[in-house]
C-alpha cells in the first residue's frame, strides 16, 4: 500500500450530527452534503420512510439546486434510543466508506457523505438504491446456487485486496480497523455469560429452532474462545464481517451487492462460513456447500492467492459457522425481527450439528 491509510485528514471540518431524526432536515443535509458536494444547497428535504436496522436508515426525499442530484437518497445513524449503544460502529462503518472501500473492487451503494467522529458523530448519507432497481434480499427468503456463486466470487475478490498482508498486523496501515479479540469477547457474545439474559433469548423462538445444546451460555462462549484460539494458523483477510442475506443487494441484471460493512482483520473463515450457512435453505445447504467452499477457494487461487487446501478449509469452516449461531442467538428484535433471527439460527445450529462444530473446536 502506497498510504496509512488511517492517517488521512479529514477534507472539512466535522459536521454535527443531529442526536434524533427530527435533526435530519434541509439545513443539515445541506451542511453534510456541501462539505463534499461544492455548492449544493437542499431546499426542502422531507422523510418518507424509516427502514429500520440497528442504527436508523431513513429514506429522505430532497428537494436540492442541482438537476443532477437524486430526488431520494438514505441517511443512516444513531437517531433512536435502541441504536446509541451502535455509535461505536456507525463510527467505524463510517470509516470504512471514507477510507476503506473506495479502495475495494466490489459492487456497494454508493456513499454522498460518511463522518465518523467521536465528538461530532457518526453518520452516512448513501444513494437510494430503489433509484437503480435494486433489490435488496430478505433473510426469510434464502438465495439459490448460482447467486451464491455470484456472491461468493466478490467476497473473494474482497478478501484477496489484502490476503496475508502486513497492512492488516496489530502495528499495520490497517490497524485501526478491529482484529480479533482472543483475550475478550465482543458485547454480543459476552451476553451468552450472563445466564439470565441466556434464559430469556432461548425462551424466544429462535430458542425452540436450535437444539437444546446450544442453550447453554457457557458452552458456547468456550466454543467461541476456542474458535479465535491460535488464530494466527488461518489467513487473514480484510472481511466484511456481516454478510447475511439483510445486508446483500441484486442489482437490475442480476449481480451482486454488498451493503452495512462490519470490517474485520480476521479469518477469512468467518465471512464464508457466515455467508454459506446463513444464507441458503438448510436441505440446500447440505447439497451445496462442498461446491461453493471449493468455488471459493478457487477463486482465490484465480486471483493469485495462495489458497488454503479443501481439508483446511473445511475443518474452519466447520468452526466458523459458530460465530454465526452466536451473533443470531443474542441478537435483538429491535435490530432484526424475530422471525429473521430465528430463521438464521436454526440454518446455523443445524449445520453445526451436522458437522459436529463442538466437537471440531475440542468443546
């Protein structure tokens, strides 16, 4: 890389992010837009929608002094109560659209505006994907074979940018994006600990989708301890940290998009084993992933990576798939609703019984 990336200045001074959505109006989008877009005034601006998510994505309709500007377009950030404990990584998604992904050959929305600022705050102003007939993928609604290879295709094109590479050491140009985090555990997970918080989830639906062994709190935190122990032994990869199916897009001709980045420096096992089991009907899934995890690592091969061989990589993608039960079972409806997080979790617990996970990470 020919730039630390983490140490360019900001082109403007930071724009104050409103703390609710009454705050998104004219005169603020004005103020976001025009520290990017010279001269552009919003007249009027008007909230057509809120879409939900654990931070806010409104869609608002603009009326602007430039016949070149969109008529519609999304502001994402912490504008309600249920997403101020998100402000940490609205900040860091921020960062990732400023700095990180105009570096990446992969197909994403197209960001105006993206401030992630301790003091000012955290905020994105993206394209209205409606606009180009975008549709956006439902997690009750699993994707077929040949759109998983579609997709599976850009996140190797994703994990190749910087495979192995120094940038992504805890001294590297990327260091400011998060690595793994072998002593702790992140705050979703760390919510497994607490037997009472526990109870109540698996009372839930999700509870009743997945096999009473995985309603033990305890036991799935030390499988996610082992996951990350030695982690080192995989490759890291610049990953997406996130790719289920809320967070994907097709595109008008049928190619795939990414959307809602969670960087990570971690495993490239983590995206695939997410993507793969948290994506496709459970029968399919069984049909299918042999073919896609080698559809994988060959591309990484095409595109001159050293990829792992089929046995290692199989062995970590039968550990991964825990960090997809993991985030799904502590997940909150206030985020994802109960029907998409019980959906999730059952394809999760029932691919970590059919490879038996537990037993591949010594639990």
């Amino acid at each position: 890389m020919s730039r630390a990336l983490q140490d360019r200045a900001p082109a403007s001074a930071p724009v104050l992010v409103p703390d609710g959505i009454a705050g998104i109006d004219a005169a603020w989008l004005t103020s976001a837009l025009a520290s990017v877009e010279s001269g552009l005034v919003v007249h009027d601006a008007r909230l057509l929608e809120s879409l939900g998510g654990a931070c806010t994505k409104l869609r608002v309709a603009l009326r602007t002094n430039r016949d070149d500007f969109p008529p519609t377009v999304i502001v994402k950030g912490c504008f309600e109560p249920h997403g101020k404990g998100m402000i940490g990584l609205q900040i860091a998604e921020a960062n990732y659209y400023k700095w990180l992904i105009p570096e990446l050959d992969v197909p994403t929305v197209h960001c105006f505006f993206a401030q992630g600022d301790p003091e000012a705050g955290a905020a994105l102003i993206m394209e209205d994907l409606d606009l180009r007939g975008v549709q956006c993928l439902r997690a009750t609604d699993p994707m077929g074979y040949e759109l998983a290879l579609a997709f599976l295709d850009v996140l190797a094109r994703l994990h190749a940018r910087w495979w192995d590479d120094p940038a992504l050491a805890d001294d590297g140009e990327l260091s400011w994006v998060p690595g793994p985090d072998t002593p702790g555990l992140p705050n979703h997970i760390a919510l497994l600990s607490d037997l009472e918080r526990t109870a109540q989830r698996v009372a839930l639906p999700r509870g009743s989708a997945v096999s009473r062994m995985f309603h033990d709190g305890e036991r799935l935190v030390r499988a996610f301890r082992a996951m990350w122990t030695n982690p080192q032994k995989l490759p890291h990869a610049l990953i997406h940290g996130d790719p289920h199916l809320a967070n994907l897009y097709v595109d008008r001709v049928g190619g795939p998009g990414l959307l809602d980045w969670t960087c990570r420096r971690a495993p490239w096992a983590l995206d695939i084993a997410y993507f793969i089991v948290g994506n496709l009907d459970i029968a399919d899934r069984r049909h299918w992933e042999v073919p896609l995890l080698q559809h994988y690592l060959a591309k990484l091969a095409e595109l001159g990576i050293a990829a792992p061989g089929f046995d290692e990589a199989w062995l970590a993608y039968r550990r991964w798939m825990t960090w997809g039960l993991c985030v799904w079972l502590v997940n909150r409806t206030d985020y994802h609703s109960e029907s998409a997080i019980t959906a999730a979790a059952a394809r999760f617990g029932a691919a970590m019984i059919d490879h038996d996970s537990y037993g591949a990470l010594g639990v």
